[in-house]
C-alpha cells in the first residue's frame, strides 16, 4: 500500500501533460501509432482515460501535440532567417547550428515520424506546408542570392544532413549531441562548399 501511495504521488507530482506526451513517444516508436491505444498511453503514465483525455481529445491530437514544437521551431526560424542579410560562412554556420539542435531537441518526435511516416502524413497534413516552405526558406537563403542551380543543389544537401539529427539516436546511439551536431555542421557545411 505504501508502494501505491509513493507512485500515486509521484504521477500527481509530474508535469501530466509531459509525461502523456512522453508516453505517448515511447509507445508510437515501439509499437506504432496505429497499434497505440490511449488506454495504454493512460496506462503507462498512471492516469485514467478520462484523464487523459482532459488533457487530449484524441489520439490525433495527442500526435499533433508530439509533432508542435518541431514545426514551431522551423517556423520561427523561416521567419528569422527571411529577414536576414545575404549568407556569409559566420552566418550560415550559425542558421545550421540552430536548424541542428533543433533536431536535436525534437528527436523523439523525429524518430517517431520516421516509424510511423503514413500515420504522420495523414495526420498533419495541413501542416505538411509548413514543414515544406520553412526548409525552403532556410535552403534558399543558405543558396545565397540568385543562387545558381549548383547552388541550390548543394544548400538542398546541406538542409537534409541536418535533418540526420532527427533520426542521429537510432543511427549512432552512443553518441552524444555535441558529437551529433559538430559532425552535422561539418557535413552541412562541406556541402555547401564550391
């Protein structure tokens, strides 16, 4: 009984909504999205299903939630890099960087889009546009101004090297995300090399 009282209270000690949303992770990479139910995502966080849906209505919302902060962050770094000045190396180093550790941060969701990638596509497919046009944006800067076709060829290189991030645990588990990322800025930057 002791045993219950301690877990109850470290689930109600929690951040719910993180822990749903972690859950949730773990559960869409090892058993698929479509094999996932929220009963096992309730399950594995210690919550009611009725809880859980105070948090979430769906499981379709629950994968959206997982999906937000990446495409949060690659809108916002759209916006940021339109409004800069023409590339030079300080500053296309510091855009791949950025666009690096985003992956980084959002792995989890990545790797969870690469295993579950027809359930993905169906699911934000609204916001597939936003995905597409924030890579473009950050693609034709790193091109440079009236890039030629090498050019955009080479920054498009560049721009999936970084994603590499997203999946870098799967690919190279032991290694740390200071390794992840210098490896992927050497490589996104040698590709953009003439």
């Amino acid at each position: 009984m002791a045993n219950q009282r301690t877990d109850h209270h470290v689930t109600a000690g929690r951040d719910t909504k993180k822990a749903i949303l972690d859950a949730a992770v773990r559960l869409f990479v090892n058993k698929g999205f479509e094999q996932t139910s929220l009963r096992e995502v309730a399950d594995a966080v210690g919550i009611t299903k009725p809880s859980l849906y105070y948090h979430y209505s769906s499981k379709l919302d629950l994968l959206v939630a997982v999906i937000n902060p990446l495409l949060d962050e690659l809108r916002a770094m759209a916006d940021e890099v339109e409004a800069m000045p023409a590339p030079d190396a300080e500053g296309r180093r510091a855009v791949l960087r950025r666009y690096i550790r985003a992956m980084i941060r959002n792995r989890d969701a990545g790797e969870m889009m690469v295993r579950n990638a027809v359930a993905i596509v169906n699911a934000v497919a609204d916001q597939y546009p936003v995905i597409v046009d924030a890579h473009k944006v950050v693609r034709n800067w790193l091109a440079g101004r009236d890039p030629t076709p090498v050019q955009l060829l080479r920054a498009s290189a560049a721009m999936e090297v970084v994603t590499v991030a997203l999946i870098s645990s799967e690919i190279a588990p032991d290694a740390g995300d200071d390794v992840v990322e210098s490896t992927l800025l050497d490589a996104a930057l040698a590709a953009l090399a003439e």
